[in-house]
C-alpha cells in the first residue's frame, strides 16, 4: 500500500513537471497575428468610446476602469 501511495506521488510529480514545461513552453510562443490584430481593435473601440462618452451617460464608477486601461496601455506602446 505505501509503495503504491509513494508512486501514485511520483506519478503526480512527474505529471506537474511536464505541465509546467509545457505551459512554459507556450508562454514563449508569440501571439498569432489575428489575435493582436482583434485586441487592437478592441484597443481602439474601448479608446474611441472613452472619448465619445458623456458622465452623463457612464458613471464615474464605471469610466475609470476603462480609462486606467487606457492608460496602461499608452504606457505599453
């Protein structure tokens, strides 16, 4: 019973690892062309609708988290 609880773990610990590597692996890879081409995009929508935006129409509460990305984002580029 103890040998089979020692390998089941090995198992396991076998398997994390070899997640880990792969989830490493793909972290590396470049994003396709068509998804920065989308998250452009939509970049540029959540820009234009910050600046179209009345307070009477969005809240303070709800304009800031959109502006804070913005911000984030000018930073980036």
């Amino acid at each position: 019973m103890r040998r089979l609880r020692l390998y089941r773990q090995e198992v396991g610990d076998q398997f994390g690892e070899l997640l880990r590597q792969t989830y490493d692996d793909v972290l590396q890879e470049p994003l396709p062309g068509r998804l920065l081409d989308l998250l452009e995009r939509l970049e540029r929508d959540a820009t234009s609708l910050l600046q179209e935006a009345r307070p009477s129409k969005i809240g303070e509460a709800a304009r800031e988290p959109l502006m804070s990305l913005a911000r984030r984002r000018s930073a980036v580029d």
